[in-house]
C-alpha cells in the first residue's frame, strides 16, 4: 500500500475516528443541498454508482433509496464491517469491498456514475496519486458515464479555520498525520481534464446549513 494510504487507513481505522462516525450516526443523514443537486442534474434514473471512500455508507445509503444500483469501496476495513452490518440489518443489497485506495476491483466500463464526496479525494496526496485515483474512475466509468468529486474549498479554510490550514493542508484533528488537502475551481478542474474527462461543471455548493463548510465539487463526463 502507497505510504500515504496508510495515514489514511491507519486514521480512519483508529478508535478516535470509529467514535465519531457512531456519534454523527450518519446513517440517519440525508444527502446535503449540492448532492441533491448534482443527483438530479446529472444521475440517469438507475443507474448503476460506484462510491469511492463510502465510510460507513451515507451516500451509498442515501442513493440505493432512490433507486440506484450501489456499489460502494473504502480503504477501512471497520467502516466497511460497519457499513455492511447495517446493509444486512436494514435489508439493502449493496455490495461494500475493502480496496486500498488507489486501485479499483473492477472491470473496465463498468459503471455509470462514479462519486467521491465529502473529503474522500482529499485524502489522496501528492498530484500523482490524485490522478491515479481519477485515471482508475474514467477506465471503470462506462462511455459518457459520469464523475462526480469534492474537496474542501481552500479559500474558506484559509478565511475561517486558518489555524487549521497549513498551505493546502487542513488539519481536522489534531495529533494526527491524516490531513484532508483544500482546493480550488481550478485545481480540480486542472486535474479532472489531466485525466481524460470532459468537465461539465465546478464550483462551489452548500452543504446543510450555513455552519457548514461549502464543498467545490466537479462533474465530468468519460
């Protein structure tokens, strides 16, 4: 496993990260204002999603309720355990796979949406990694299939949590190698393009209220 992935995985394998996805109960959170947004701009009605850094399955949940086929991957194996466990107890029919963030199990074509939300492609340090991870989506996208990814928005960081921020480094915790890396328009667009893709749109959306950071998320098609 890339050494990076391992501050990943190692972070969100730890106690102090379990606690807090049983604390937030994401299960019981809908989808925030720009996913909804971004569902019914661009999702065809079944279509088949792939979702990268599931965690304990929000999205994927959210998504397999409107009718979606779900597939869903992280690179923790707790979350995973998590995930599955309430799939079964809440009689979904996702498929939840354990990966190591930078290679897909999947065969080419395969999908019709890919998402990574929340922080999930922030995680992926280093330029390299970053277009690794959206070269792998693009082969794993079937033709004029959809991608759909976000990242913390750097500009607010900088403006509102600059204690948190150490260039495009923003550290949510403290004690802790595992940062989320910030973004801008640009940045993603750059890196979308980078790797194959035709960027429909980018920009900066809410997220569930005005207390919470907005997200850039970018939408390209294979």
């Amino acid at each position: 496993m890339d050494a990076s992935m391992k501050i990943v995985a190692n972070f969100y394998t730890s106690e102090r990260a379990i606690k807090e996805f049983k604390d937030n109960d994401a299960h019981q959170l809908g989808l925030k204002i720009w996913e909804k947004d971004v569902v019914a701009k661009f999702f065809p009605h079944n279509a088949s999603i792939l979702d990268i850094g599931c965690g304990t399955g929000r999205e994927a949940f959210c998504l397999y309720d409107m009718g979606f086929s779900m597939t869903a991957t992280d690179i923790s194996e707790r979350t995973i355990e998590m995930a599955e466990q309430f799939a079964v107890e809440s009689g979904r029919n996702i498929e939840f796979l354990l990966t190591n963030g930078l290679e897909l199990p999947f065969e080419n074509n395969a999908f019709d949406i890919v998402i990574m939300w929340a922080q999930t492609f922030g995680l992926f340090y280093e330029r390299k990694n970053k277009l690794r991870i959206l070269k792998e989506c693009h082969r794993v996208l079937k033709s004029d299939g959809v991608i759909s990814f976000s990242g913390h928005n750097k500009a607010f960081i900088e403006q509102h949590h600059p204690q948190y921020a150490d260039g495009k480094k923003f550290f949510a915790y403290a004690d802790t190698d595992c940062y989320w890396e910030l973004f801008t328009v640009s940045e993603m667009e750059t890196l979308a393009k980078a790797s194959g893709f035709t960027v429909l749109d980018c920009q900066s959306g809410a997220a569930g209220n005005e207390s919470e950071n907005p997200i850039i998320h970018c939408e390209c098609r294979k």
